[in-house]
C-alpha cells in the first residue's frame, strides 16, 4: 500500500514538474523579446587612430566627434563637452541618431522636420595608418535660400571643429604661394572669415543685412588660401584637414570658440569651415555631397602636409583647385 501511495505521489510530482516546465516554457515565448537601448556613441579606430562618435543624447547641441586620439598622442584633440565635425544638419536637432555600421564605421542621420526640412546623413570611416574620412549627404525638400533670406542667397553647410587646447591655436594655410599661420586676436575679430584666392572677388558671396549676424560676417580676411585644406599643431602631432568642392569652400575661425580649456592659460580654439552652395547652384530634393578628411600623424615638416593633401585628393578622387580650373 505504501509502496503504491510513493508510486502515486512520485507520478504526480514528475506531471507536476513537467506541467510547470511546460507552463514555463510557453510564458517565456509568449513574452516579447525586449529591445535593446538605442546606442548613443561608438568607438571606432584603424591603425594608428581611434575616435568616439556620439549623436547628443541628453546634450543634442554637439553631435559628432566627441573624443579623438593617436597611439603617439592619447590626449584627445577635440573639445570636452563640445565636438569635432559638429555639423549644422545635426547640432540642437534632437532627431538625431547614431547608426552603427562597422567597428570602423559610424553615421549620424537625421529626417526632415517642420523646423529643420533637411534630410541628412553624416558617415565616419577610420581608415589606415591615420585617416578619418567623412561624407555628408544633404537634401533639403523646400527652398532654404528663399525661405531663409537672412542668411544670404547661399545654402550654408557649415561645421564647427571645437579642438581641445593645443599649444598653438593658429591654423597654418598657404597664401600667396607662402605658408600663413593665423588665428584672430579675439572672437569675431578681424579676419575671422577667410575665402579662397583662386576665386574672384565677383564670385564670393555677399553678406546680407543682419540684426544678429553670423561672428565671422564683414570680417574678411586680406589673406586668401589657395588650396582646400589646412592643417594645426597639437604639440608633436598635426591635424590636417582636406575639403572637396573648393568652389564652395570657406574658413572662419576664434580663439575661444570651444570655450574655456582645463589647462591654465590656454583655450580651445574653434577651426570651424563652411560650404556656400549659389543660387545658381543649389535645388531642392537633390543630394548634395560634402566630403572631408581628417589626417592625425605625427608632424614632420610642411612639405610632408602637402604630400598627406596630393595623396588623399588622389586617393579620395577629391576635386582640385587645377581640376575645378579646367586645367
């Protein structure tokens, strides 16, 4: 009798856990798989550089690059609690998101809204031994020109570049043939806005009445760089930065643009350039492409920056000033 109850019971234990199981087994694929939390920022690197690529979350004014760094400088160069290559298409919009697309790869993106009726699309690739290169993709669906007459009869795409404390907040271009290094004295000093030689005086844009005008308006400089690119000193190290469309292309630059820097006496200069799409050029639903490359090595003389300028324009097929010429 005994030996019979131990029998009944031990069965019902064995249906009792196998009902349990089975009850357990079909809540959990009843139960929505939840999902991931979007990602913020992302770290990519190749060869020698490695840099943090962030959307603003919780901070949406500095989208971009948020830290960069070299295996022969781990200091990053771009400024705390602002960025590098922080775009116009993305700063204060808060519907921007990072895309993830390989460990050397990342993209900010963003959909066209009421206020800001743009769709953008900005990819960073890090590239070997020291090259970080970067693509925008812009299509506006209304008329930004005509509908935005205060800022001029250009389409702006402009960038901050928010550098973090070097040395020597010059930027180094060459003029005339010559190698200038400038920085104005002051914020929205004289020439803080600097235009290519190679074009005509008939050619550059013309700044338009303005209560509130942009820091660098009415502040030409009398020296003009002949070549889309310019480079700056972060002790041992350079940052060079090469441009695409040197028709479009402008420089304007402040001391202080980034702000305070944590080591005393110096600040963080803002190296920040632009692109002017003319009315003549510009149309609504077309993309337009806007390409940069950042190249961080260690210094070795001027002649090699321009050997880093000719190998990526070749490599990049970015146009020339001689291309641009029909030379």
């Amino acid at each position: 009798m005994r030996n019979r109850i131990f029998k009944l019971l031990s069965a019902a234990a064995v249906l009792a856990a196998l009902s349990y199981s089975a009850g357990n087994l079909h809540s959990r694929q009843e139960t929505a798989p939840q999902p991931c939390p979007p990602m913020h920022c992302q770290l990519i690197r190749a060869g020698e550089i490695e840099a943090i690529i962030g959307d603003g979350a919780g901070h949406n004014v500095r989208p971009g690059i948020w830290a960069m760094s070299s295996i022969h400088h781990h200091f990053s160069i771009m400024k705390n609690m602002s960025s590098g290559m922080l775009s116009g298409e993305f700063r204060g919009k808060a519907n921007t998101v990072l895309e993830y697309i390989d460990d050397s790869t990342s993209a900010l993106k963003r959909e066209p809204t009421g206020d800001y009726p743009a769709r953008s699309r900005l990819v960073f690739r890090a590239r070997s031994p020291y090259y970080l290169d970067t693509e925008l993709t812009v299509r506006d669906s209304v008329d930004f020109i005509a509908t935005r007459p205060k800022e001029g009869n250009e389409r702006q795409v402009a960038y901050n570049c928010y550098v973090n404390s070097p040395e020597d907040i010059r930027i180094h271009f060459l003029s005339g043939g010559q190698w200038e290094r400038f920085v104005p004295a002051v914020h929205a000093g004289p020439g803080s806005s600097i235009a290519p030689s190679y074009l005509k005086d008939s050619e550059l844009e013309v700044w338009p009445v303005n209560d509130d005008p942009r820091f660098h308006w009415y502040k030409r400089n009398e020296k003009r760089f002949d070549e889309p690119f310019y480079y700056g000193r972060f002790g041992k190290m350079v940052l060079i930065l090469v441009f695409d469309k040197p028709r479009w292309i402008r420089f304007y630059l402040s001391p202080e643009g980034g702000g305070a820097s944590l080591i005393p006496g110096q600040t963080s200069p803002a190296w920040d350039f632009e692109w002017l799409i003319p009315r003549k050029d510009y149309q609504i639903n077309r993309d337009y492409l806007f390409r940069t490359c950042l190249v961080y090595k260690q210094f070795e003389s001027d002649e090699d920056v321009l050997r880093e300028v000719r190998k990526v324009q070749q490599d990049l097929s970015y146009e020339t000033v001689a291309q641009m010429k029909g030379n």
